[in-house]
C-alpha cells in the first residue's frame, strides 16, 4: 500500500536514476573493451604484415615486378623483380625463406605486353592445387576484362604471359608461376628441403636477340637464389 505517493515517486526516480547509470556504465565499460580489442587487433595486423614474419597465415613472400627500371646506359630499361620487405623495396638476388612452412607469395606486376614462353613454363607447378588466383588489373587500363578478373588459373594463355617465378633445384622445377603482366597474383607453395635454389624467370623479357641478356641473366633482376632454411 503507497502510504506516501510524493516519496514513493522520489524514491522510484532514485532507483531508475541508479539503472540508468548502471547501464551507462556498463555501455562504457564494454564499449572500451571493445575498442580496445579492435586496437589490438589491428596493431597485430599492421605489425605481421610489415615484418614478414611467420603468422597463423604462414610467411608472406611479396614480389614487385616492374616494368622499366633503369638497368644500364646501353640497354636501357628493364622489367625486375623487387622484393617488398618491411614498406621497403629490396633487391631480390637473396631471396630467404622457411622450410616446411606455408609460403603465400604475391607478386603485382606493374607490366604490360608478352613474350615467347617455353609451353612447360605456362602452366602452375608446385603451389598448392596447381592454382594461381589472379586478379586483372594492377595497371589501371580504363576498362575491366570480366572473364579474368579474381579467377584461380592453372594454365596461362601464351598470348598474356610476360614472365614466370620458377623456383629450381638443379634442373628440376619446384614452383612454376606464370606471370601475366599488369596482374596481381597470389599462391601458396612449401619448401621441404633446405639449402639454396635458384629462383628465375624462364620467358625471354630481357635485352638482345634471344632475351636472355640484360635482367634475364643478372641477379636481383629477373634471377637470383632463394636460401631455405
Ligand atoms: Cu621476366
């Protein structure tokens, strides 16, 4: 029975008064939480990606391949591949990777055009599934080519290969990427013996009469060694 209803209304503001701060609080507290595990999480992101170091993702091999880098007064330019480090470009005539590890390679190809391939180097060896996913479009062209665009490739039409990433042991091929200039393109492969390879692209896209001159057969360029350890 409300003997008082002015104190018994004062009293219910009170306690409504006392709820609502609850629940602010507790918006507070758990919003707080919330932002920062989202601050953590993307300070983890940022720092696994610039480091290369291994992750839950495995490690991260990031190659640049350009078009025209200044080779020398007489050739002139050159494509290359460049290895992305830490936001910094790096020569990639020592290339070091773990074994035994899942290895994702990107390469965004900043290129255009193609060249003679010998027809073993146009299909995908060595990644997993024998799959490239390829994404169209690197080089912005003013208009989008649907059928390629984000599509898993294992056999690479001649006509759009400008190079390859080939991984070698001796004479065997242990990873075979075929390249299609002005794409970016990303598969996963492992390497299961340590000791040191030799990474080259096997389509003819250097200087003189057969293209094997200039980048072709210089490393840092379009060759090089890969130590797994
Ligand atoms: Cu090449």
């Amino acid at each position: 029975m409300i003997t008082d209803p002015l104190n018994f209304l004062n009293h219910y503001f009170i306690m409504q008064e006392k709820v609502f701060y609850a629940i602010v609080s507790a918006i507070v507290i758990i919003g707080g939480v919330g932002i920062g595990v989202a601050y953590d999480h993307q300070v983890a992101v940022s720092s696994s990606q610039s480091s290369n170091q291994q992750s839950n993702g495995g490690y991260h091999l990031d190659l640049m391949e350009v078009m025209d880098a200044n080779y020398n007064s007489s050739i002139g330019a050159q494509p290359r591949y460049y290895e992305v480090m830490n936001g910094t470009l790096q020569s990639t005539s020592n290339i070091t990777l773990p074994t035994h590890t899942k290895i994702t390679i990107t390469i965004t190809s900043y290129d255009m055009g193609n060249t003679s391939v010998p027809a073993q180097y146009l299909t995908a060896s060595g990644v997993l599934n024998d799959q490239v996913y390829v994404i169209n479009g690197t080089t912005a062209m003013g208009s989008n080519t649907s059928k390629s665009w984000s599509t898993n490739i294992t056999s690479f039409p001649a006509s759009k290969v400008l190079h390859t990433f080939t991984i070698l042991q001796g004479s065997s091929t242990v990873v075979n990427i075929p390249v299609i200039a002005g794409y970016t393109e990303v598969a996963s492969f492992y390497l299961n013996s340590s000791g040191s390879y030799v990474w080259q692209c096997e389509a003819a896209c250097g200087s003189g009469p057969t293209g094997w001159g200039g980048a072709m057969s210089t490393p840092g360029w379009m060759t090089g060694t890969i130590y797994a350890q």
